[in-house]
C-alpha cells in the first residue's frame, strides 16, 4: 500500500485529464477539493490490486451526470461518501475499499476522497481505462455484474438505494428521472472481488 501525497495528485489529476479525453469533466475542482482534504489530514491510501483479499468487498464509486455541474453546483463534499455508507447500510457490510468507476476528470479523483473520508483505501484500478459516456460500457457490467444494487446521494443529504434494474442503461437513467438528483454522485454495486494480477 502507497499513499498520494499532494504531489502524487497534481500527476493523477494530469493522467485524468489525458486519459479521460475530454470526459468525466475538469478534474481541476476534484483536484482543489483534494488538496483541502490533505491539508486537514486525510490519507489517501491506495491498494495493489494483488493486496485485495479473496473475501473483500470492494465498492466502485463515480459521478453521474454532466460533468459541467461540479463546477455550476456547489457540493457538500461527501456525496460519494455518504452513497457508500448507504450502500453499506442496504447490504449489511463494511466496504474494505473503493475502486473510482473510470479514469476521467473528477471521477479519478472523487472515489479517493470518499475512501479516505471512509477510512479504506483506494483499489488502485478502474472500470474502463478511461472516461465513459455511459453505465453499460464499464468493463465490470459488459462482464456480468449486476449493477444493482447501487445507491446515490446528493449535495442535499438526500440519498436512495436502487435494489434492482434491467440493465446499466436503465439504472444510470433511473436518478434522472428525479429533479432533485440531477447532480447525484452514486456507490455502485459491491462484489466480493477475488485478487488479479
């Protein structure tokens, strides 16, 4: 396990900004929000993916929406966060660590935070290898896992569980059709990951 220091960031906010190719947004505001989160002491652990165990529950973690919101609308800041203590709610389980749901802009950057405000680490891996412009094309959905269940919160505490839906095109369009979780961030479906090299 290695730690990001403020240095490490600046390099992993470039990254997310080449590999996202234009989407998942700026990750400038990810990177400032960052930055604040180590000046108050986080710790942004991150995990080889050969040192997750066999019986650990890992959450993919990301942002859904336009990414031009995170710079339109303010946040509380823990939207990812409080997702993932939803989801650990529905299912009963302590989450061992989060992996972000693609590389791009602020998604790279925002399930770091939520798993240091969370106190795990940061699985140091992604669903797609770069940004995505839909749920479906996340290498752990074209592979057969479930999307559901997955929960979302907003900057105005409000949070929901999605149990079941028939496809990741579905549950992605499922939080629009709310106004007032336009700007959710969500705690995608946990699975108990076996270690790849």
């Amino acid at each position: 396990m290695w730690e990001i220091d403020a240095d490490v960031l600046e390099s992993i906010s470039l990254g997310a900004g080449i590999l996202g190719t234009g989407g998942g947004g700026n990750p400038y505001v990810a990177k400032v929000w960052a930055r604040v989160e180590l000046e108050r002491g986080a710790r942004f652990q991150i995990l080889d993916p050969t040192e997750v165990s066999d019986d650990a529950w890992i959450v993919g973690s990301g942002g859904i929406g336009a990414p031009t919101v995170s710079v339109e609308k303010l946040r509380r800041g823990d939207e990812e966060y409080q997702a993932l203590r939803t989801l650990e709610g529905h299912l009963g389980v302590r989450f061992d660590g989060v992996v972000p749901m693609e590389v791009g802009g602020g998604n790279s950057i925002r399930p770091i935070i939520a798993a240091a405000q969370a106190g795990i680490p940061t699985v140091d891996a992604d669903g797609m290898g770069r940004a995505f412009p839909e749920l479906q094309m996340v290498t752990f959905f074209i592979y057969g896992v479930p999307p559901c269940p997955a929960a979302i919160a907003d900057d105005k505490g409000e949070e929901a569980v999605f149990t079941a839906a028939p496809s990741p095109q579905r549950l992605e369009r499922m939080p629009a059709s709310s106004p007032s979780r336009w700007a959710a961030r969500p705690a995608w479906r946990s699975r108990r990951c076996a270690a790849t090299s």
